[in-house]
C-alpha cells in the first residue's frame, strides 16, 4: 500500500495480489468482490495485478504442491529449481544432523575436573646415600589433551646431619664449638668398630620438560645441576631442637654451616675424608616414558612410567656414577571431589655410589603414599609418604643406621596463578635419622597451557 497523487488528489493505492497463476483458481474470485469494494471508497485507487502476466511456472500447475499423487512439474525451470532446493534441503538436514551429533559427542565426554588435581609432589630422594644413583619422580596427574607440553622447575635443598654413635659420643664429649681438624678425625679413627660422619647441605635444580604424544603416552627429559656447601641451616636446626628440648646430637662441637665428610667402613680400603665443599655441576640427564590407562578424566587411573638415566662423560667425582641406570614404576590414582589418593611403586637398576667405593648392580625399590586435598579450584595441599630401603648392604658395612630402611614424610602447598604452578613442600626424616637429611623443602614452578582449560 502506497500513496500517490492523481490530478491534484492524494490517493491510497491498494493492490489485491492473487496468489496462484493456475487453472481453476479460485482465489481471483474473492480477489475480485474485494476490488470492487475497495473502488468504492474515496481516497483509494484499487488495483488489481495477476501474475498470470508475470513468468511464474512454479504457481500455474492445476492442482496445489500439497496435492497427493500429483505429477510432477513439466516446466523446465521449475525442475531445476526443484532439484536446487532438495541440494540445499539436504545440506541444511546434513547441517543440523551434525551440530545434533556435536551436541551429543560432547554430552558424552568426561566433564572436567571441578577441582583438577596435580598428584604426588615431584621431588626426588636427596639423601647423600645413593644420591647420584636414578630415582623416580613421583607421577603427575595433570590431564591434558595431545600435543600439549609443559615445563617444569624444581629447586631442592636439604640439611644432612648423620653420624654413627661412636661419633655422637665424642662429638658430645667435646668443649665448645670448633672446626674439625686432623686430630678429630685421628681421634674418630683410632675408636673402636665403623665410624662416619655427614654433615653437609645439598640444592639441586631440575628442569623437565613434558611433552603429551597422544591420548595415553607422553614423554620427558630432566636436566639437573647440583651444588654442595656448608650452607646456612645449621643455627635454624639448633634453635628448633633447643626450643623443643630435643637432642642436639653432636651439633654444638661443630663449626655451624661447615663441610664434614667422615667415613671409615669396613668396605674402605682407605678413609674417605672431605673438610670443603666439592665440585657442583651438571648430573646426568634422565628420560623418561608414560602411559596413562585413562585417557581422559576418570576416577580411578593407572599410570606406568619408565626412565633412563644416561652417563655424560663417563664417571664423575660427586656427580655420576658413570653408569646407566633404568627404572620402572607404576602409580594407582583414585580421585573424588576435592580429594585424591596416591599409592606408588617403583624398582630402580642401579650400579655405583657416591660416597662409597661398592660398584656392585643392584635393584632398589621405593614406596609413596600419598593424599592431595584441593581447599579451591585453585589451591591444593598435598602429604605423602616416602619408603626406600637403604643403597648400602652388609658389603659395605655392619652400622644399622645406614642399613636402615629410609623413611620421609612431605606436606606441601602448590597454587595456580594462570597457567603457572606454584608449589612450596619441607620433607622431614621420620622413623630413622642416621642415613637421610635432616630437613630439605622444595620450591617449585610449573608452566603448561593445559592449566588453562
């Protein structure tokens, strides 16, 4: 409907369109009685256009396209129209199928963890028995889809205090504090039965990098570098075990922050005696392999990995064995909600010492229990439990503190910033305080773009 001016007048235009061009129609019958009424009003100029005299094939069949058992169109237009809108009818069915089907495959997909998990904390054993020797870190439970990677920074630092009890005895029976001197350790010497003596302070930095190549399998490379020293725990020690009316065990008759390396086993030819920190550097590289029998957020999971470590340059004193090491382990994890439970086996082929001359092959297994409770989605802490028994054998010696199996407890705090991850742990001898540290923590930061998701 529209306006229009004829001879001075302003005129409605009404068009009564029909809307069929077929034979037998009969809409231009009601078309018609509604023109008529129309031209009888003033101010309205009534029209009445057919498409009869416009090319529309689509509308002149003789029976309507609802008709059953019509025939099919004659004009040869209008069947390439037709055939043209069953391809987009098709496409359009085809369009709505797959985004139903989209829809459905992502209904059926695990949901992601409300309160994602990291697993067990990532630290190694640093006790100086056996240090150099692989050792398996604890697995991850980071779910993250293929071709993802990560890396992965861990600082470790502990403070060894050990000795054997001869040793205890006549560190006690000394007057104040001193260096220790060639008289000590003539004197430790000339006692009765073994005798050793650690006391040092031990960082070690990891750098691994994780890369995930499918569903179930993934792959690692660790690179470390180590540094020993005299460091600055000792006064913290001291302070702590006064305080809480424990056992000083020796430490007030020695220098504080100072390197004291005494051992005359009965494996020795000679004893080994170090008064200075040695060399630190860089350890040999590990790789490792895992496989994840779930491949996708599960409530239970299984977990085996293998690693090797590889000699670099052959043996080096304090920081390779020279050997090759290989390691398998398998890690159960159960999870629900907030709460996540760890149990860990692993069995390491290892040759070689670090502070003793034994070059022997041996299998040394370990043991972690561990549980991890999420307080946000963005902050965890985690406990475990870590069980060895000792590299040393009667080979070595007969002294039950270093035969004694080694028993830690770590507790641990991680946060995610973005993609990044925090973590801060103390681990603490329990059980038997002759063969590991006295104290160590960990500082660590992990970065992945799966922390995104």
């Amino acid at each position: 409907m529209l306006s229009t001016n004829t001879k001075g007048k302003n005129m409605t235009v009404i068009s009564v369109i029909v809307g069929s061009t077929r034979d037998g129609r009969f809409s231009e019958k009601p078309a018609k009685w509604i023109l008529q009424h129309l031209k009888k009003r003033e101010g309205v100029d009534a029209r009445l256009p057919d498409p009869r005299n416009f090319p529309m094939p689509f509308f002149d069949q003789p029976v309507t396209p609802a008709t059953p058992g019509r025939p099919a169109f004659e004009h040869e237009v209008v069947r390439k129209w037709i055939a043209a809108g069953l391809s987009l009818t098709a496409l359009f069915v085809f369009f709505l199928l797959g985004c139903e089907a989209a829809v459905a495959e992502d209904a059926t997909q695990p949901a992601p963890q409300e309160y994602p998990k990291l697993g067990l904390l990532r630290e190694r054993d640093l006790s100086p028995f056996g240090f150099l020797r692989l050792d398996m870190r604890p697995a991850h439970a980071v779910w993250a889809p293929p071709g993802s990677w990560g890396v992965e920074v861990l600082l470790g630092y502990q403070n060894t205090w050990v000795m054997s009890p001869n040793v205890q005895q006549y560190l006690e029976s000394l007057p104040g504090r001193r260096r220790l001197g060639p008289a000590d350790v003539a004197a430790i010497r000339a006692m009765p039965g073994e005798a050793y003596l650690v006391d040092l302070e031990l960082g070690l930095v990891d750098v691994t990098l994780h890369y995930k190549l499918a569903e179930h399998w993934s792959v690692n490379a660790t690179i470390s570098g180590m540094r020993y020293s005299g460091g600055f725990l000792d006064g913290t020690i001291e302070d702590f075990h006064k305080a809480f009316g424990l056992s000083s065990f020796g430490r007030p008759a020695v220098a504080r922050n100072s390197v004291n390396v005494i051992l005359d086993l009965k494996s020795a030819n000679t004893p080994f005696l170090l008064n200075a920190p040695p060399d630190g550097g860089v350890l040999d590289p590990t790789f490792g392999v895992r496989y994840s029998v779930a491949a996708a957020p599960s409530p239970w999971n299984l977990v085996l990995e293998s690693a090797v470590k590889v000699p670099i340059d052959g043996q080096r004193e304090f920081l390779s064995t020279g050997n090759t090491d290989v390691g398998l382990q398998a890690t159960l994890q159960r999870f629900a909600g907030r709460h996540a439970g760890y149990v860990s086996a692993a069995a390491v082929r290892t040759k070689g010492s670090a502070l003793t001359s034994n070059d022997r092959t041996q299998i040394v297994p370990t043991y972690i229990l561990g549980y991890e409770y999420s307080v946000s989605q963005r902050t965890g802490v985690i406990a475990q439990y870590y069980i060895s028994p000792s590299v040393l054998t009667h080979e070595d010696t007969d002294l039950e503190g270093l035969l004694k199996t080694k028993y830690q407890i770590s507790v641990g705090v991680r946060h995610r910033v973005d993609a990044s991850v925090w973590t801060f742990a103390i681990t603490e001898n329990t059980g038997n305080f002759d063969n590991t540290p006295d104290i160590g923590f960990q500082i660590g930061w992990t970065y992945s773009p799966a922390f995104r998701r």
